[in-house]
C-alpha cells in the first residue's frame, strides 16, 4: 500500500512516542451536510459529502485490555483506559481528558460489540475542531477502522457507523444522530450521499460543483460548536415531544403539515416541526436537482434552509447570519449555516470567479463588528475513511 502523504509525519511521531513504528495509519473525513439539518435524529433525510479534511490515527495493536491515546492537538500527558468499561461520561473525566472520550468510547463499544481490543494511538487532523464540521465523527470513524483492522475483524461500514453513533451518544453522552458517522464512512469522491436516516438505505448522488464553474465555500465563522453542550439535546426532545403529541413515530412521517401545525397549541413547537417538515422535502429537491445537474439551482435551497433554521429552529448565529447576508450582497448565489447550530460553519455556493470577492465581503463584515476574522475552505467532495497506510 502507497502511503498517503499525510501518513509518514504521523507514523514517525507515533514512533517517537511510543518507541516503535505503528501498525497502520487511518484516516476520516469531516463532513459538509449540503442541505438536511436537524432531520437525521427525526428519521428523514440528509445529503452530506466528504471533505479533504479529517483525522488521522496512527495506531498499534495491544493485547492488555488498554487504548492509550495521544494527541497532536493537545499537549500533555496521554490518556489510557481499559477497553473494558461501562459510559465515560459516568467516570466524570476532567475537561482536559474530554477529547479522549471519543477514541475510548469507540474501543469499549467495539469492544462488546465485535470484541476487538486494545491499541496505542497517536492522532492528529486538519480539520478545525468547534466548527461543525464533524471533527468528533472523523475521529470515531478512524479509531474504529483502526481498532477492526488491527484486530482483524471485518465490520460493514454502516453497521461500523451506528456503532460509532452509539459511543458518541452512550460513552460521550451527546445525542447525535447518524449523519456525520455515515459520511464519513460511506461518502465517495465527486458525490454527495442521500442517506434514509430511518432505514440506513444510501446512494451516491453525483456533486461536481466545479464543473458548472461554481465553489462551495466553507466559512467557520470562529464560534465555537459543540453538541453536548445542552441545546442540541433540548432541540431534539422538542422534536421527539412534537412527533409524540402527532401520534408519529417521528416528525419524517408528518405528511399533513398545516393539519400538524393546527393542532399542535405550543408555538414553539409548531416552529420545530415546520423546520423539519419542510427541510425534508427540500433534501429530496436537492437531490433531483444534482441529479438533473442544476447545481446552479441549489442556491434557493441554501437560503430557505438557512431562514429556516434561523427562524424556525432558532438555532443560527450572529455570525452565521452575517456570513450568509454579506454572501449575497457580494453575489452568491446561496448561503446557510450548516451543523447542530449555535456556532461553528456556514457554507456559501458561488461563481468561482466570484469566490474572492465574496470571501473578501464577509471578512469586511466582521472587520466592521470587530469579530475575530473568519476562516475559509474550498469544500471539494472527497473520500470517505480508509487506511492511508
């Protein structure tokens, strides 16, 4: 195997920290969700692609019951755990061990699940953590790949992505759903995927924005993003209160909204359940727009989802929002914040030849709101997980 390029620093780290070479390097993708928020955990649909950006693992088979891990990231003394073990987030880790919840969760679900064991890992990304790119997923998702290979067990990738869903909702104690983990296992270069949160079922939809000579801009907006912060899991017991007062098993099967609508008195809820609905319907859009090759088209898309989620599940941001509005003063053609909101990315479709006069409008926007200075991307849908060496 043909050692990707990012491999050979990681694998010579791994080798000053542990005093011998790894077994493997692995590698997951960040994700951007194109259009689909907040509908994974209701049941319905998203279309995510992979992006260049992930993280990566070195790691070392163990035969004694332990996964140690170190990070690039954050400096300090590692972490080790027995693989054998109930939650993490009952064993009440400070928050300067919090990143490691994610790898040792993965090791004690794999554990019990497909009996794999323990590892050294050392672990490093591109990817900015906080901007809802799906930082925690990648790193599940490499983990995972690496604690199967090492222990030669051989797990179809989504049933390896509802079990990285499981750590990171029972081990880490943040109620995700399984978008971010599919994506980054099942997403393939020059596609999006059109996951059916409901039934697992996927299909490739071709996503090649650059061939109608447009961009995709990721704009992390320096917000910082986190789940398991609390407002994420309130939004999704609304959600989940809504579809009980319905008699729906989830929000995905309200077919009659306005009747919905009616009968629901709380108008908080009423809101969450127009969002949901309504995002749905413009995933399927969305998908036959890039089936047609419309990618041009997809710009509405982007503004009803982000006016959605900004006014009906009221989870935007002031930066997101300013983003977005300078966006299109400067001619894009869509905007919308992306992720579980409350910080973290928004993505902007463009002409290409418009692409700098755009990045250049949201940074004097936030200039004028004395923000710190946003951060760009170019979002080139790339390959899903995989060994790099």
């Amino acid at each position: 195997m043909t050692a990707a390029p990012e491999a050979a620093p990681l694998a010579a780290g791994f080798a000053a920290a542990y005093g011998r070479a790894p077994d493997g390097v692995w590698r997951a993708p960040g994700r951007v969700n194109l259009i689909g928020e907040h509908t994974d955990y209701n049941e319905g649909f998203v279309l995510p692609f992979a992006l260049a950006h992930g993280v990566s693992v070195a790691a070392a088979r163990r035969d004694d019951g332990i996964v140690e891990a170190r990070s690039l990231q954050v400096p300090g003394e590692p972490v080790s755990a027995p693989v054998d073990g109930g939650p993490v987030v009952a064993e009440g880790w400070p928050p300067e061990r919090a990143w490691a919840a994610y790898p040792v969760g993965v090791a004690r679900v794999l554990r019990a699940a497909l009996g794999t064991g323990g590892a050294s890992l050392l672990i490093d990304a591109d990817l900015p953590r906080g901007a809802g790119l799906s930082s925690s997923a990648a790193l599940e998702c490499a983990t995972a790949l690496a604690l199967c290979d090492l222990h030669g067990v051989d797990a179809d990738r989504r049933e390896l992505a509802a079990l990285a869903q499981r750590a990171e909702n029972e081990q880490v104690g943040a109620p995700c759903g399984i978008m971010d983990q599919s994506a980054s296992l099942l997403c393939t270069p020059g596609n999006a995927l059109l996951l059916d949160c409901r039934s697992g079922l996927s299909g490739q939809v071709p996503y090649a924005p650059g061939d109608a000579d447009l961009t995709l801009l990721v704009v992390d907006t320096r917000a910082s993003h986190a789940i398991g912060d609390g407002d994420y899991g309130r939004r999704r017991a609304e959600c989940e209160e809504a579809a009980a007062l319905l008699g729906v098993p989830a929000l995905r099967d309200v077919t009659d909204l306005a009747g919905a609508l009616r009968s629901l008195p709380d108008p908080v809820l009423r809101r969450r359940v127009q969002h949901v609905v309504t995002e749905n319907h413009r995933v399927e859009a969305a998908a036959g727009l890039l089936r047609a090759g419309a990618v041009a088209d997809l710009g509405a898309m982007l503004n009803a989802s982000h006016l959605s989620l900004r006014d009906q599940f009221e989870i935007s941001w002031p930066q997101a929002d300013t983003a977005v509005d300078a966006a299109l003063r400067a001619g894009a053609r869509g905007g919308r914040m992306i992720g579980g909101g409350f910080g973290g990315s928004v993505i902007v479709l463009t002409a290409a030849d418009r692409a700098d006069r755009v990045r250049d409008a949201i940074t004097a926007a936030y200039a004028e709101r004395a923000w710190t200075a946003p951060a760009f991307l170019d979002a080139v849908p790339s390959a899903g997980a995989h060994r790099a060496a």
